[in-house]
C-alpha cells in the first residue's frame, strides 16, 4: 500500500507537471499570436514611405534593398519590409467655417470619392469644425452612415478652430490596434484661434507633437475661399495683398504634413478636389512599411531620414520619432 500510494503521488506531479508546461505553451502562443500595434509602446520604429518617380506616379515595385534608412544620420538594418496595402484608421476633418460657404458641394463630393476607395479593412470617421468641433461616434466602413456624417450646412460666420480641430481628432484616436492612424483635413482659411475663455488654445507646435508621439500620419487638403461675398481689395500694394493672401489656406497645414510623412495639395480653381481626395487613398494604399530596432532607449526625439537608391526616385516618409525609454 505505501508503494501504490507513493507511486500515484509521482503520477499527479507528472500530471501537473504537464499541465502547467501546456498552460505556458498556449499562454506563449497566444502571444505571438497578436497583431502588431502601431502606437504606444514598441519595440521597433516603424515608417511608412510613399515613393514617387519624377512626374509624380507613385512607385510600388521597390524591394527592402532599394531602401536606406538612418537615425540620427547613422545607417541601421532594417529589420521590417513591407509593401502590401495596411489597414488604416482614418479621421477625415472638414472646414465648415463661413469662408467655405460656396465649397459645400466640392466637399461633400470629394468625400464621396474617398469613401469608394476604401478597402474592406478601413475605417472612418468623419469631423467639421466651425462653430463647433463634431466628430462621428465611431470608425466604421459603412458608406451610407459616413454619407450622413458629413455637413448639409455652413455657417456664414462660423470660425476657422484649425489646430483645435486637430487636437481633438488627434485624441480621437483611443485605442491601438492593427490599423494605423491617419488624419486628412480640409481647410481654406487660416486658424482663428479660440474664441471665449473657456475654449483650450492649441497651436501648430503642439499638433506636431502629439502626432509624433502617437505615430499618426496627416494629409492636408488646401484651398481658396469661395465665400458668398468676394473680398475687396484694400488701399495700396499692401490691402491688394492682404486681399490676395487673405482667403489662402494656413500655411501650417503644409508643415504638419511635411512632418509627419503625409502629404500636402493645394487646389487652386477649376482644379478638382475629388481627385485631391482619391490621391490621398491610393497613396496610404500603396505605401512601403519599414521598420528597425531603435539605437537609443532614451524616450528623446531622433531624426529620421529614409533614402532610395534608385535613381529619379522620391521618397516622403516622417522627419523624426520619439523613441521608446528603457524601463528602470
């Protein structure tokens, strides 16, 4: 009897043994099973590159080894290649200021236009500012419910809040996952700055920043005005500028932009917006994904600069990222 006792004492540690080593198989696998995220913390700067030839066509056959990447101005092994279309996230800004009085049709068509080309992966979020800051409940591939999101109406004296737009679509962004985030905003005027007290003041600098930090990407879309009531020029060669810089987009647009590896079109009359719109998806859609492990810990801001040894070649892709800090 002590003998068959002893040896099912041996049997239930094997048992648990086993048990415990499968609990740890599964738990691993489960792991590696996750999707990366694109934001918050990682262990790889990841960038995304959009390629151009010299008349503007974009550039899809690239391999990893037409490709140099360099932190700080110091050449690293990429160790990520990617060049199949990513999912995204996207939140689409609309300028519904008063100054867009007469751009209301071009804008609710070019919308149209980038909802066709979204991919089943997509989703999308649809905002104007102008009196107020209004972003759509949810990111969805819906295209009738992003059909009824966007504006039926413009305010003639609603604001421009550019920036403050811009911070709350940034913060719209809350939670991480597969799809990468981008935001695409339409302007035509100049940020206006709050008005009142109690709206919080935010500026170019700060948008730059918090895209950086949260990785996302932004394309801008500027245009003139097409308000109901043409400006008339002031007195001298100084009013004829003013008038003629006044109904111009802010020029910050083309900075965030730049920064961020997104890209910038102004439309000028007679051009079309819908196509500005199209060229924007097909763009995030024809992206190449490069990634490598960051030489610095140090939670600062490092300079990024990727390069292609094709001739004739153009890549855009961010200026700079902040890299992970090492924990203590």
């Amino acid at each position: 009897m002590p003998g068959l006792r002893k040896d099912r004492l041996i049997s239930m540690t094997r048992i648990l043994t086993c048990a415990s080593l499968a609990v740890s198989i599964i738990g691993a696998l489960g792991a590696a099973g996750q999707p990366p995220t694109f934001r918050g913390a990682i262990d790889a700067v990841h960038v995304f590159v959009t390629v151009t030839d010299r008349d503007g066509r974009l550039v899809t056959t690239l391999s990893r080894d037409d490709f140099e990447v360099r932190d700080d101005g110091k050449t690293q092994p990429i160790t990520l290649f990617d060049n199949t279309p990513q999912p995204i996230r996207l939140i689409i800004l609309l300028d519904v200021s008063g100054s867009m009085e007469g751009n209301l049709p071009l804008l609710r068509a070019a919308s149209d236009q980038l909802f066709m080309r979204l991919r089943p992966d997509d989703a999308v979020r649809v905002g104007t500012f102008g009196h107020e800051i209004t972003i759509s409940p949810s990111f969805t591939h819906d295209l009738d419910q992003l059909r009824r999101a966007l504006p039926d109406a413009i305010a003639p004296d609603a604001p421009t809040p550019l920036w403050r737009a811009f911070g709350e679509g940034l913060a719209a962004f809350t939670r991480e996952g597969e799809a990468r985030p981008v935001i695409l905003v339409l302007s035509d005027g100049k940020d206006s700055g709050p008005v009142g007290f109690r709206q919080p003041f935010v500026s170019q600098a700060e948008v730059i920043d918090r895209a950086r930090r949260d990785n996302v990407m932004v394309y801008a879309v500027g245009m003139r005005s097409r308000g109901r009531h043409p400006l008339q020029p002031g007195l001298g060669p100084a009013g004829l500028q003013a008038m003629m810089s006044a109904d111009l987009p802010d020029p910050g647009l083309a900075v965030v932009a730049e920064q961020t590896g997104g890209g910038y079109t102004e439309i000028r009359y007679g051009e079309d917006l819908g196509a500005a719109f199209a060229k924007v998806a097909d763009e995030l859609h024809s992206q190449y994904l490069i990634g490598y492990a960051p030489p610095k810990r140090d939670g600062k801001v490092h300079a990024i600069d990727v390069r292609v040894s094709q001739h004739g070649m153009k890549p855009r892709a961010r200026k700079n990222y902040v890299a992970p800090k090492e924990q203590q």
